[in-house]
C-alpha cells in the first residue's frame, strides 16, 4: 500500500489554511515542504533553542511570584497559552507577541483565537465563508459577527509580523541567538520560489503560531491540574524533583529532565488523558483502494480514526479515565519496556508522515514547565475553585475543548501561590 496519503480537503477546509503545512492536501506537496520545516524542529535545533525558551518559561516564573507576593489568583489557563504563544512567536518571527507582559494575560488574544474554532464547523460547511470574512469591509463584519473581526485583527496581526522580518536587515537576523523558521524558509534552497512568496509564508507563519500554541497550551494546563488534584502525585513528583536538582533555580535541560522516570510517566499519562486531537484525522488514497480485513475500500474514499478509541481502549490502558503515571513504569518505578510498548499507542501527536513537526519543541516545553512549576513552587501551589467541570473536554474543534474560561461557561485552570 502507498504512504501517499492526502489529507482530505472536506475535512481540513475548516481552518481555510491549504498553504500551511498543517493544511497541505497533496501528499506530494506537503513532502516539500516538510522537507524544508522539519530541520528547524529536530532534536537538535530544539536543544539549541531551549535556553531562549527556558528564558521565557522564567519570565512566567517570575510573574507568577509576583501574584503569589500580591496574595492574587493566577489563571493558569491563560498563562499557559501566553507562554507557548511568546515561544512559538520567539521561534517562528524572533520576535515575541509580548502576551506574558498584558494584564489581561492574553484574554483577548485567546478570544480570538477561540471563535475561529467555534466558526470552524461552520466553515467547513461552507469554506467560502472564510473568503468572504477576510474580504469584507472592517465595519462590515464588525456588523455582522464580532468574533470574525477578530479572527480578521488576528489574520492581520500575523501578516505584519511576517512582513516586518522579511524586510528586517539581514545582519540583524544573522545575529540573532538562534534560527528564525520564517526567515529561514525564506531562504531555504529546499523551496521553489513559488512556497516563498510573502503569501504562502505569512500563511505557514500563522499555522505554525495556530498548531503550536493551543494544543502545547491545553496539554499545559490539563497536565498542571492533574497533578494538582492527586495530592500523591504531587508529593511523589517533587521528592523526585528535588532529589535530581538540588538547587530550585536551576532547569536542567530537557534531555536530562525526560530521563527522570516519574516526571517522564507523568507528562506521557497527561498526554494520553489529553488526547491530542479529538477529531478522526481523514486521509484519502486517491491511488489504490485499501484493505481492512474483509472489507475493500475504493480509491479516493476519506478514512479516519480518533485517538480517542485508543487513549480510552481498556485493553490498552486498564481503567481510563483515571489518571495513572505509574502505568509507564516498571514495578521497580524504572523506565523500561512498559513505556516502549505504551508508546506505541500514544497518538497524542499522530503517527506518520503528517505527525506533528513540533513534538520535539512541546515535549522540551512540557518538561522545562512541569519541572519549574512543581520544583520551584513545591506544595505551596494549589489550586484555586477549579474543578473537573472546569477541565472537561466538551467541545470537538479539532482538538478536544474545555468551556470557554471566561467564568459564564467556565472557568478555566486558576492557582494560587502561597507566600513562603
Ligand atoms: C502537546 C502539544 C502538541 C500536540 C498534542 C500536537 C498534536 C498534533 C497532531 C495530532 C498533529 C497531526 C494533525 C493532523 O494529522 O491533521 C499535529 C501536526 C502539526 N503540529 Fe503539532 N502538536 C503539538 C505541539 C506543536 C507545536 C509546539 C508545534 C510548533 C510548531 C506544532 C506544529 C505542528 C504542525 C506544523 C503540524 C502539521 C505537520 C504536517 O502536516 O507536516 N505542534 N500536531
């Protein structure tokens, strides 16, 4: 059977995005430009950009003593998609959208961001929408649905910042501490000039920012609530922590991080309960029909699984709704050929050709922020009127979604930090 398997272009209409890798139909054209992307995510570029992403996680550090100093709440829920956002930004434009810095931590932002999704069942119905929502006059739209304006604020935001680094002095870039995608791709000899226009890069930039905040920032906050509502796992964690590194102030780097058995069985559970992408991931094999056991199925037909059925599959994970580090480890509470055979049932960020390009990045940020939260603020964080209902996945938007935190539906992850 051909791996050549194109997306299915019904399905990913939702977000209107075919020129970004994440939307890319074509299996052939999205071998190109993975080609081109995938180098500024492998394990090397990631470790060469992790003390600039350390940096941002310490602003975050550093702003949530503050609040524990002011005795305030802290709506973890936003604070995560501030950081993975400023990261994202750091990475994709050399330039961060400064979201850790606002007062409001970013709500207007999500908001943004969040209507898109909740358009996107729409817009898949009717794909001509999206056009027609970027095309129209500002006050137009302002009339005719609040939400899409700012999708359209958000749009442009992204084209200006693109634009702005392409037209930056190259010695400015080149000074630079570490890579920065855009320009890169920009100047990659892997691409024909067609896949470097400012168009199809303004677009990629906007769907690496999309890809990399929302779920990194999901995973983050479900990951920070589980560990605080199991009081055992939070004691067990720290003692780990504190044992490997002695001095609260000092990350290790991820690669030491994600060889600490318990911490490592903590980020992959959380990853499991989250899921990953809730929607059946459609493929089309326009080439061949496919054969599932006795039934054939004829070329051209869309094909999709969720990975929910696996993450819930009893079989696989005994008792799955509940949360259960210890399941990826050996009884000796070592890593060993438990966590192997589990993770062959991950699918947290796909399998395949069209797996997640960034898994290296959001495994270093799910370390780097677990590791720093718990060591630094042992038992003194705890959570603050949040519940279950709070974390719940009741929406499907592609990615599972909880109820909007804006404290009518919901209200998000929200700690508090005792003084010392
Ligand atoms: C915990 C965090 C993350 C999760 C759970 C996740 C999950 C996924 C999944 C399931 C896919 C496959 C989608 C599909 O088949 O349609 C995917 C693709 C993708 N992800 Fe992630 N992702 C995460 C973080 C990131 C980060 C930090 C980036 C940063 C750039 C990123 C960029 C992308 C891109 C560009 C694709 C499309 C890849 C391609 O088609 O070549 N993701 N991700």
């Amino acid at each position: 059977m051909t791996n050549r398997l194109d997306k299915y272009e019904w399905f990913y209409s939702m977000l209107g995005n075919p020129m970004a890798s994440f939307g890319t139909i074509s299996a052939d054209v999205h071998r190109v430009r993975r080609g081109a992307l995938g180098p500024f995510f492998s394990t090397q570029a990631v470790v060469k950009f992790y003390p600039h992403m350390q940096a941002i996680v310490d602003r975050l550090i550093a702003r949530m003593e503050l609040c524990a100093e002011r005795d305030e709440e802290i709506p973890l829920f936003y604070a995560y998609r501030c950081l993975t956002v400023d990261i994202i930004s750091e990475y994709v434009f050399a330039h961060q959208m400064g979201l850790l810095d606002r007062a409001d931590w970013g709500r207007y932002f999500y908001s943004a961001w969040r209507s898109l999704w909740e358009l996107s069942p729409t817009i898949r119905q009717f794909p001509f929408m999206m056009d027609a929502i970027m095309s129209m006059p500002r006050w137009m739209t302002k009339l005719t649905d609040p939400r899409a304006l700012e999708v359209v604020d958000l749009f442009s935001d992204i084209d200006h910042q693109t634009k702005v680094l392409l037209e930056s002095d190259p010695e400015i870039i080149k000074a630079q501490p570490h890579s920065t995608v855009i320009w890169e791709l920009s100047k990659s000899d892997a691409l024909p000039p067609s896949e470097k226009t400012f168009r199809r890069l303004a677009v990629e930039a906007n769907g690496l920012v999309a890809a990399g905040f929302e779920t990194t920032g999901g995973t983050l906050t479900l990951m920070t609530y589980l560990v605080l509502s199991h009081p055992q796992v939070h004691q067990k964690l720290l003692e780990e922590l504190e044992k490997a590194a002695p001095d609260p102030n000092k990350t290790p780097g991820f690669q030491v991080l994600e060889k600490l058995p318990y911490l490592f069985a903590v980020v992959k559970e959380s990853l499991r309960v989250s899921v990953g992408a809730y929607s059946r991931l459609s493929r089309v094999n326009r080439h061949e029909s496919m054969q599932y056991k006795q039934w054939t199925i004829p070329a051209g037909t869309a094909v999709g699984m969720s990975a929910l059925f696996i993450a819930h599959d009893p079989e696989i994970f005994p008792k799955p709704l509940s949360f259960i580090p210890e399941r990826w480890l050996e009884t000796d509470g070592s890593i060993g050929p438990t966590a192997n055979r589990l993770e062959h049932y991950l699918l947290a960020f796909g399998k395949g050709s069209r797996a997640c390009v960034g898994i290296n990045l959001a495994y270093a940020e799910l370390y780097s922020v677990l590791f720093t939260v718990v060591r630094r603020f042992g038992r003194r964080i705890e959570l603050y009127e949040t519940t279950d209902r709070d974390l719940e996945a009741v929406h499907d938007y592609f990615a599972g979604m909880t109820r909007r935190p804006d404290g009518v539906e919901g209200n998000g992850l929200r700690v508090k930090i005792r003084k010392e």
